[in-house]
C-alpha cells in the first residue's frame, strides 16, 4: 500500500484540508499507517495533479485560507480497483528482535532498558485503542463503515497485546537467565 490509498480511504468518508486530513492521521488511521504531515501535504498535490482529487479554497475570518480537498469519480475508482489487489502479509523489521540474536555479545542492561520502554509503550498504545473503543464504537447500531474501523481497531488491539505479553516474557525470561 502506498501513501496514495491511505489519502484516497481518509477522502472517501468526507472531504478534508490538509490540515485536517494530517489530524485524522495522527488519531485514527495513522496508527495503521504513519505518514509525517509533509507527506501528507506532497501527496495530496499529486493525487490532485492525477486527476484523483479537486480543490476548493475556503476563505477564512482571522485565520489563513483553507484548501479542502475531495475524492474526483476517478479517484473513486482507483480505491475501488486498489481494494481489489491482494495484500501481501507486511514483513517485520525490528532492530529490536535483530538486537536478541546477538544476545552473548550485546549490552543486556542496555536491552531489558529497551525491552521496558517498548512494553511501556505498547501499554500506552493498547490503553489509547480500547479508550477509543470505549468512546467511539460502544453502540450496537454501527454503520458499515463504522464495523471495518471496529475490526482494524480489534486488529490493533490484539497487536498490542500481544507485543506486552511478549516483552514481559522476554523481560522475564532474560531476568531469570542472568
């Protein structure tokens, strides 16, 4: 998946200025897909170039123009015919999982340290996807579009969860071994 796609999803729910679209990227589908907000902004001026998109500025009292932008028929197209290629499993790369191969030859205070800061922060992260859970999809009565937010999220949550099983494990087994 490229960048293009992750805009075109973010675009086919409601239109969005850039500012508004690099948001949504740091609070819902940036967790799936991580883009700094000056990608953002380069792709958007070439998915418009593409005919993918249109713009329309916005005059704004006391504060800059805004530029919003929306989802062309042939940009529709293009999610449609994206969502119709096959999805590779990602590969993992992780200096981290690298780092214990070499286990007799590391710095093992230096790694437990590295081990205690990735599980604090796969904690964090769990506890950000159940609260949004929690607070955004608790009713019974979820639209379509709702259900495959839900299902990313689950997938998200089980990730996390299993990364702090896995480091405390690790943390564990490493502490036992010492």
């Amino acid at each position: 998946m490229a960048l293009e796609h992750a805009i075109l999803v973010c675009l086919s729910e409601q239109d969005l200025s850039g500012y508004d679209l690099a948001k949504q990227f740091d609070t819902s589908i940036g967790f799936f897909w991580h883009a700094s907000h000056p990608q953002i902004y380069r792709e958007l001026r070439k998915l418009k170039d593409q005919g993918l998109l249109v713009s329309t500025d916005h005059s704004q009292v006391g504060k800059p123009n805004k530029t919003v932008y929306s989802l062309t028929d042939t940009g529709r197209e293009a999610l449609f015919a994206w969502s119709q290629r096959a999805v590779e499993p990602p590969a993992v790369k992780d200096e981290l999982l690298v780092r214990l191969y070499a286990l007799d030859d590391i710095d093992r205070p230096a790694l437990m340290a590295q081990l205690h800061d990735r599980l604090e922060k796969h904690q964090e992260r769990l506890r950000q996807y159940r609260r949004i859970k929690e607070t955004q999809y608790a009713s019974p009565d979820l639209s379509s579009r709702q259900q495959g937010k839900l299902i990313a999220l689950e997938m998200g949550i089980r990730y996390e969860e299993n990364w702090v099983s896995w480091c405390e494990e690790a943390l564990e087994t490493l502490t036992n071994r010492a």
